[in-house]
C-alpha cells in the first residue's frame, strides 16, 4: 500500500515508517515539525532505502491535506498528529481542543474529499482513567480524568461515528500503554522538548548527566516496592502492531478498538533497576509525594491484538533500556555504549 502518516516524523510515527517501509509499503509523511526533528526523514530513508515523500503541513490545513491526498493517492491514513502532554493539556485545554479534536475533523474531511476511507489512529489507555480492576481490557469503561485524555476519546468517537456511516471502510483505534524504546539502530529514537513528560526519556538524561536524580512521586502504593506500575511497551513493537492493524483493516474493511501493551506491569524502581543492569549507568532516585490522578497499577490485557493481528509484544524492559540508551547516548557524544 501507499499510505500517509500524519505526524509521521515523530517518535512513534517514524518507527512505524520504518517497519511499513521494511515490509514493502510506500510510505508519505505529513508533518508540520513543531514536536519532530527535520533529519528525521533522512534518516529514515538511510534505514529503509526508501525516500519518503515529505509534506509539511498542519493537519487543520484542509486545503494542503487534501491537495496532498489528490496529489499522491493513499490506501490509508495513520494518524499519528497531535499534542500529547496531560500537564500542558490542563493548562491550555483550548489548544489541545483545536490541535487534537479540530485537527482530526479536518483530517477527516480531507480524506473524504480525496476518496480514502480507512484510518489507523493513535489512541491512549488514558480514555480508561482509574480502572476497576487489571489487566485493562477494551471493553472497561472510559472515564477520562484530563483534558489530553478527553481528546483521545473524542477523535475515536469522531472516527467511529464515521465508520459507522460507512464513509470509512475501515478504521481502527489504537489504545497503547507506555511506549519506551528506540529503534535498536539509533538512527531514530524519542527526542522531547524541554524537561521530558515520561520515565523513560527522563531516566535517560539522569544517566547523561542532563539532571541530578530522577523523581520518583511515590513509594506507598499497593504493589511489589510501593511505586507505580505500568505496562511499558517497546517502540518498535508497537510499530510492529501499527503495521499488522493498518494491514488488517485494508484486507478486511473492518472497524476495531484494540489494546497494545504487553499485558505485565513494571513498577517505576523495577525499570530503574533494569535500566542501571542494562547499561551500567546508575540513576539517582529521589522520592517524592504522590501526584494527583496517579494510580496505582495500570496495564493491558493485550488478547485482542493477538486475536485480530496475530501480535504480542517481544521486547522486554531490558530490551527497551538497551535502546532507549544508546539512542540518548550517540545523540550526547557517549561512546561506551
């Protein structure tokens, strides 16, 4: 397939590149690079030999969308493009409204006007809030507790109003955990701006010397050392997923909401741990009080993917420290790694 990746420059939509462009699909890249890196496609195209088209553009731009989409005919859409930070989210909620919900209306109706009609969308396990009980299944009610969360659930409800019109063939919602992880060439990787929002990356910068210790907000909760405990998800592996659903929709024309994580928990010292045995850097961990809205235990039960995809997770945390640190590492000049 042809197929255009919305957002496509950035952390998970240029691994998800990588692996389409790996299994012989052509891929087309729409970004407008506030949150990605501009070498981005040419490193993919030094990883996978393809040369990607590359359009910059914002996905509330109907007229260039669509333009884009006559110009270049796609089989599907994989709709990486939005904000994704909860802290920002709060403070700026009208921002997160245009980018997240907006923009995806216009992405949608740009699709229509060019004739597409299937969809892959980023999704979060954020739409489940405070789960009942673990492992989370797709079927748990949704009870978002923040603005980014809200977006989420409103772009999956705007596409699965509009499959259920039968003006997309097929769609399918991705729910995905804690993504972590580089491509294991480190010519790609996660590049936050400014302090990052997520362990990983912030473990990362603590082991380069950027920051003095990681906080650790926590160590009273039920679980096995008292702190959080989520399910964290290599990068690749979801890519992996991006791949087989984008796939399964296009022979199917079928519509799903599906979980990706690997259906374990890892809590915040266990993936200090691994990451310190992984790499021989030591972390520094400071705790602190809990924050607010965080819970306890927070994981996938990940059966359908395999039921429908035929895909299960099969990096573990060490992998994902592995290559989360030697992106970090060639990116700050260290070369022991």
């Amino acid at each position: 397939m042809r197929i255009l990746l919305t957002g496509g420059a950035g952390y998970i939509g240029s691994h998800t590149a990588a692996v389409l462009a790996q299994r012989g699909h052509e891929i087309m890249i729409l970004d407008n690079f506030a949150n990605a890196e501009r070498d981005v496609p040419a490193r993919l195209k030094q990883l996978t030999g393809q040369d990607m088209t590359v359009i910059e553009a914002d996905i509330r731009d109907t007229e260039t969308v669509t333009a884009a989409l006559k110009a270049h005919p796609v089989e599907a859409v994989i709709h990486f493009a939005a904000l994704k930070a909860v802290g920002e989210s709060e403070v700026d909620p009208l921002l997160y409204y245009d980018m997240n919900i907006i923009g995806t209306i216009r992405l949608l109706q740009a699709m229509q006007a060019a004739g597409v009609n299937r969809i892959v969308f980023s999704s979060s396990a954020t739409v489940y809030g405070q789960p009942d009980s673990t492992p989370i299944l797709e079927d748990a009610p949704t009870r978002v507790e923040n603005i980014y969360g809200r977006t989420k659930l409103v772009m999956e409800d705007l596409i699965r109003d509009l499959a259920r019109t039968g003006k997309l063939k097929g769609a399918a919602n991705l729910r995905y955990f804690n993504p972590v992880g580089a491509h294991p060439s480190a010519l790609i990787g996660e590049t936050p701006r400014g302090v990052p929002n997520n362990l990983m990356p912030y473990v990362t910068q603590v082991a380069t010397g950027e920051r003095p210790h990681l906080n650790v907000f926590g160590n009273d909760y039920p679980t096995r050392d008292g702190t959080g405990e989520r399910d964290y998800i290599h990068v690749m592996d979801l890519a992996e997923a991006h791949a087989l659903a984008v796939e399964h929709i296009h022979a199917n024309d079928v519509s799903v909401t599906v979980n990706l994580g690997t259906g374990n928990g890892t809590t915040v010292l266990e993936l200090v741990k691994a990451f310190e045995t992984a790499t021989g850097r030591e972390i520094p961990v400071n705790i602190t009080p809990r924050r607010p809205g965080d819970v306890a235990s927070y994981y996938a039960n990940p059966a359908l993917a395999a039921q429908l995809f035929g895909w299960q997770a099969a990096l573990n945390v060490e992998d994902m420290c592995r290559d989360a640190w030697r992106w970090q590492a060639k990116r700050a000049g260290i070369n022991d790694v």
